[in-house]
C-alpha cells in the first residue's frame, strides 16, 4: 500500500477507532479467560475455552482489519499503529500509541519506536 499524509493518517485513526477500541476489549476479555484457564485460575464469568478461542479468532480479525488499511499493527499491548509516510522526503512512520490522543508522534522507518519523536509543529508530508 502507498504512503500516508499526515491528514490521511488522521483521519484513517478516525476510521479505525472503534476496531481500536474493540482491540482493547478483546485483548482484555482474552487476558482475563487466559488467566481462568490456568490451574487455579478463578472462573469468570466471560466463559472458558470456547470463549477464549473466539476471542482470538475476533482479535485475529481486527488485527486484520487494521493491517487492510496500509497501517502497521506493531503492537496489541500497547496498542501501537503506525502510518508510513515521508517527513522531509524521508521515509517515516507516523506513531500511534495506546493512550494518545492524536496523531503527534513519528519515527524514522529505520529507527523504530527507540527513535519516536514529536512531530514538528507544521510537518510537510
């Protein structure tokens, strides 16, 4: 897939939200079933194994519905999206972090998230 400005970014976060959020939900259900699931694990009252298995199959598919829209899923704890773009023509990717309210957040493609920086105030991508 092509590159992202930084609106088209922002916007595809927009879209992505509510798949964002149901990553949250699931990714907590599926701890919490995990956890009851162990010897000695306390019942919940989210199920057992079956539950568990379509909650996988559910996260599996939102991950998917993330990656189809040219974002990069890096992460499922933190919850970590990144946009690739070209910042100064240099290609970058634009951060998503869990707990972000936006998009304020880059890196350079060959740096990673060690190399996470704000964006400039009037970024040209």
């Amino acid at each position: 897939m092509g590159l992202f400005t930084l609106p088209e970014a922002r916007a595809e976060l927009a879209r992505l939200r509510p798949v964002l959020a149901e990553i949250l939900t699931v990714r907590a259900d599926l701890v919490e079933l995990s956890a009851a699931l162990t010897p000695g694990g306390a019942p919940t009252p989210l199920g057992g194994l079956p539950e568990r298995k379509a909650a996988e199959a559910r996260l599996n598919e939102l991950m998917t519905t993330v990656q189809e829209t040219g974002a990069e899923l890096k992460g499922v704890a933190p919850l970590l999206v990144d946009f690739p773009a070209t910042l100064d023509d240099v290609p970058v990717l634009l951060c998503w972090l869990e707990g972000d309210g936006d998009i304020t957040w880059y890196h350079r493609a060959d740096l990673g998230f060690a190399g996470r920086r704000p964006l400039p105030p009037d970024p040209k991508s």
